[in-house]
C-alpha cells in the first residue's frame, strides 16, 4: 500500500473513487470470492487504497499482486494450517453462541418457568439437548484443537482428533429433529405470555446478541455440522496422498457426512425460515408468518391500480406457499419498510391476465379477502408472478395444517371422530379433510408424479373438471381463518354453558360482526360450534367459588355463558372490548401484543377512495 501511495499523479481520480464509494457494498465489508476468509479488506483499507491510485489501471494490478505475492505462494503445509486454525477460529465462535443459548436464554426462562409463570416442558422442549451439545463442544472438541493447534509444528494433523469425537455428533439429530417443533412452541409462547416474551427480549437486546433473534442463534446447530463437512473435504484437498493424516481424515468425513444427512433437509428449512424472519422483520415485527410450515416463494416491487381513476401506486407483494402479502412501503429510518394491508389465501385465489391500453403488463388477482388489478415492471416480470402464482399447487409440498389445529373437515365441515370420520390429509393443499372429501387421487409432480390422495377441490383444479356446486353456507360456516386480519379480539378461552363442563375454544370478535362473539373448536376450523349476539348481555366479572382463575360470565334471562382467560391481563382486554359491544356501541382492537387480541393488530383497511377495488 505504501508503494502505492508513491505512486505519480495518485490522487487524480479521487472524486471518481467517492462516487464509487456511495455503493453499499464498499460499506459493509469486500470479501473476494475464491480465496480464504483471511483474503478481506476492510472498507478503510479500501477507501485509502482507491483514494490514490488510478481506479482503471492501478488497482487491478496492485490486487493481482498482493494476492499472488502474499496468498497464491503459500506452501501446502501453510494452507493446511490455515485450514485446521479456521476450525478452531470458527469452533470458538460456536462455543460462544452454544453458551449463549444454553447458559443464557435457556437458563433465565427456566428460571422464571420455576416460579410458576409458564410451564418447564416448554422450555425443555424448545431447546431440546442443547446443553449437551454446548458440554460436548466446550469441555471435548475445543480443548482439544486448542492443544493441537498449540503443538501443530510437532503434530500437524487433525484427523485423529476428529475421528476420535465426531461420532458424538450424531446427537445433533435429535436437536434437527425438535428443531420445527422448537420454534412452534418459540412463537406460540411469545404469544400466549407477556413474561416469557419480555425475558427473551431483554437478552435480544444485549450485546452478546449481535441484534440478531433467538431464532438466528438456534439456526446456528442446524448448519455446523455441514460446515464441519466443508472444512474437512478442503482439508482433504490439500492432504497429501500420503500424509500420516490421511486415513483419520477420511474416515472422519465419513463419519461427518452422515451426520450431516440428518441436517441437509433442515438446513433447507433454516434458510426458509431466516427469509421468513427477514420478512417479519421489514414488517415490523408484529404480522404472524414465522412458521416453519410456510414457505417463501417470490417477492418484488408492484404497481397498483386505482379502480376510480388512472393513477397507479407502489406496492410489494411477498407470495408464500399459503398466502399472498399485499404491502404499502413506508419511508423510516431503521423501522420496519412496510406495513401489510392485506393477506390473501392461495385457497381460492385466481390469478388472470389483463389487458389495459394505458398500462402494459397488467394481471389481476382475485382471492376471498379482496380482488387487485397490478402493473408488473415488465411482461418478463408479470409472466414471473402469473407462473409462480398459479402452477404452485401440486408443484410444491404444501403446508400440512396440523390435527389438533381443527376438529372438522375443512371441505365438509363435519366434526371428526374416532371411528367412523377420521382425518386425512390433502396432499396437494395440506387441508385436514375427512375420508369423503379426500376421495380422489391424481399424480403430483413435487412427489415425482406419484398419484396422491387429494381433496375435491384440488382435484378439479389440477384435472380441469368442474367442481360440484356446494351448499349454501350458514352463518356459523365462516372459517376461524377468514377472520385473520379483521377481527377486534381473538384467542383461547375456557367455556361453559350454564352448568356444562368447560372446553377450550377459540373465540372470535370480527371486526365486520364486531356485535357477534364466534366460537371455533380450533383457530384453523371452518365452522364455529355457535355464536352468541352481545347485543343486551351483562357482562359480569365477580367469580364464583367453582369459576376457575380469570373468568367471567355473559348473562341474559336464563342465559348464562361463562369464560375463563389464559390470564389476568387477557381477561381484561376481553370485558374492555365486550362491554362496549353488548351496549351496542363498536370497540376497537386492543393495542398491545400477544394472544387474545387482533391476530393481526397492525392491518388497516383500504381506503374506499383510490385504494378501492
């Protein structure tokens, strides 16, 4: 750099070199592809080097240099030094991160989940054998590479080191395997209590973090056993064929790359799921997407058509594997970049080509929540969206909606039971579909065109028949999931009619029906088990001596319907919203977070001026 420096007429390209610089990748960090992780220059190295050389001819040549002279001469037995000291380099950084979820996340809510606040399963099952896994790596693996990389010009070898411990890494299934489970019950929880919310945000927010989720840290076991793999075949690459390693280092790859089988179809779920955080990231941390059974598909810039005038607004679309985000870009500083206005479920949804003469590449989408008209920066582009939007089923495997999620055919809306109605899956579009409505089998490509059983639905969308008209559905034949995004209250409650037993349900107060209080078996069924108008009801918070914690009773005549929150704090929320509506008057949505409010709190309703469809 120092020669470079010297070099005539230096500085005569510098306010080249700042223009250069404003490109967000200078900023952050340059790092050439095809040389080691050591091969980075920082952006300061960079800004000092371009600030006096001529941009066109002398950087090139300066790089080609440094890199030869000081990388591409290097011996083989320094590249493999190099190599087993990234190992170590890198497994000190995992240590760190297992310590972080084992000493740290773990530990404090067990503690709070000892005082009662939440159960100590939950925790367990969360983390699964992630103590073991943290024992393992800091009191066995990292010694040991510490030792060796401490006598490496005695003992330049790795392999036995591995072979002797890379059979414990098969304990690494068991933590793949919990792994959707975990964040189920990671996002379910941060839900349903306050506290356990409060304790994993607090960590979040230190600076052992990085400012990065709890979720981003437990991605980390998923990948290191893969990166174990990668390591140790570059490793290889550079091992002599006769090296006294050789034989170790093989067999430890074996060894490690059938670990790795166990975490290659989670690893594939891992990126989905940082996708996924990304996105309930830029929308600001309050839509429910994080899910291990949602799938990202596509994203990108859009235009939106105005159904009164000629003007065209931007918008952002994000398509799942379930549903189609519709988003309005927002201008903040460090916030989140958009706020959703609507969700429409790929159940149902049809996408069409259009034609306009004042705007090109024009489709519409139509779905059950809301119809769209959008302008695709190109024909390329809209082609993109037509394809991906409307191919998807039976190309990819759907999102199965899990059985305790529903308590009867989502096709047919019989309750399941034992015997002579039980449930069944729809391959194609992951509904749980009783023995009827799953009559039908029809080849799915993402399965190798195997013939799957399929709902009627499916059937005639991927055969191309007609499907058979369908009765006229009741009032209670809402689904609890046609509420998602419009409803002023939602959650679980303890109910009893009169002097009947107590059931768990999923209680329901639309925002369009904010007078009527639905309630479903489960938040995925499709009709409610009944509905109670609010409209003259007195709502009564003194318990009585039977009445279980939190509860409360809606009284009209003999009518006595009687409820139980999850919590004090719930129960609150509910009388807030409930006595307001038995007057008659509309309550809005409660503003805090958590179960037992608006399951999508931060959606707002078009406009009915330009934004109308």
């Amino acid at each position: 750099i120092q020669q470079m420096l010297r070099a005539p007429g230096a500085r005569a390209q510098e306010p080249m070199v700042q223009m250069l610089f404003t490109d967000y990748k200078y900023k952050q960090k340059a790092v050439f592809t095809g040389f080691p992780s050591s091969v980075q220059l920082t952006c300061q190295t960079i800004r000092n080097v371009c600030a006096c050389t001529y941009i066109s001819d002398v950087w090139p040549q300066w790089m080609h240099r440094v890199i030869n002279h000081r990388y591409m001469n290097e011996t083989n037995e320094q590249k493999l030094f190099k190599i087993a000291n990234e190992l170590l380099k890198t497994e000190k950084a995992y240590v760190a991160r297992l310590h972080l979820l084992d000493q740290v996340f773990s530990a404090k809510l067990m503690e709070e989940a000892g005082k009662g606040t939440f159960p100590v399963e939950v925790v367990k099952n969360i983390f699964s054998n992630i103590s073991s896994v943290h024992t393992f790596h800091s009191q066995f693996l990292l010694p040991d590479l510490e030792r060796r990389m401490g006598e490496w010009e005695s003992t330049p070898r790795i392999g036995d080191i591995l072979l002797k411990l890379t059979p414990f890494l098969k304990m690494y299934a068991e933590y793949v395997k919990n792994f959707d489970q975990a964040m189920e019950l990671l996002k379910q929880w941060s839900d349903r209590s306050p506290q356990f919310k409060s304790i994993i945000q607090e960590i979040q927010c230190q600076e052992v973090c990085g400012s990065l989720t709890l979720q981003h840290h437990m991605l980390e076991p998923v990948q290191r056993v893969p990166r174990y793999e990668m390591l140790l075949k570059d490793y290889l690459k550079k091992l002599p064929p006769d090296h006294l390693d050789r034989r170790d280092a093989e067999k430890s790859l074996e060894i490690i790359a059938t670990a790795a089988t166990h975490s290659n179809s989670a690893i594939r779920k891992s990126d989905n799921l940082k996708k996924l955080l990304e996105i309930y990231e830029m929308l600001g941390e309050e839509e429910d997407i994080v899910n291990a059974s949602n799938e990202f598909i596509k994203e990108g810039h859009i235009l939106k058509l105005a159904a009164r005038n000629t003007s065209a607004m931007e918008r952002y679309l994000f398509l799942l594997n379930n549903m189609l985000l519709y988003c309005v870009p927002k201008f903040s500083l460090g916030g989140p970049k958009y706020t959703l206005r609507t969700r429409i479920g790929m159940d149902g949804m049809k996408v069409l080509e259009t034609s306009n003469e004042d705007y090109p590449h024009t489709f519409q989408v139509s779905g059950k929540e809301r119809m769209l008209e959008l302008q695709a920066s190109s024909e390329q582009d809209k082609a993109g969206w037509i394809k991906v939007s409307v191919t998807e089923l039976g190309k990819r495997a759907p999102r199965w909606i899990r059985d305790n999620e529903v308590t009867m055919c989502m096709k047919c809306k019989e309750s399941f039971n034992a015997l002579t109605r039980r449930r069944h899956h729809c391959r194609a579009c992951g509904y749980v579909v009783c023995w009827k409505c799953s009559d039908n089998k029809v080849a799915l490509q993402y399965d190798n065109n195997k013939v799957n059983k399929v709902c009627r639905d499916c059937f005639s969308i991927l055969t191309g028949e007609e499907p058979a008209e369908g009765k006229k559905k009741g009032i209670l034949e809402i689904g609890a999931g046609q509420f998602t995004g419009s409803s002023i209250m939602c959650g679980f409650l303890q109910y009893s009619e009169k002097t009947k037993p107590w059931q768990k349900v999923w209680g329901v107060l639309p925002e369009k029906e904010c007078l009527v209080l639905y309630l479903y078996g489960a938040p995925q069924d499709v009709k409610a088990q009944c509905t109670i108008p609010l409209l003259g009801y007195c709502v009564e918070d003194s318990p009585r001596p039977t009445d279980p914690p939190a509860s409360f009773r809606l009284s009209q005549s003999k009518s006595v319907h009687s409820f139980a929150a999850e919590s004090e704090e719930l129960k609150q929320r509910w009388l807030r919203v409930m006595r307001l509506a038995v007057t008659g008057e509309m309550p809005e949505r409660p503003s805090s977070d958590g179960n037992g409010t608006s399951m999508d709190d931060s959606i707002t309703q078009e406009s009915t001026g330009n934004e109308s469809s």
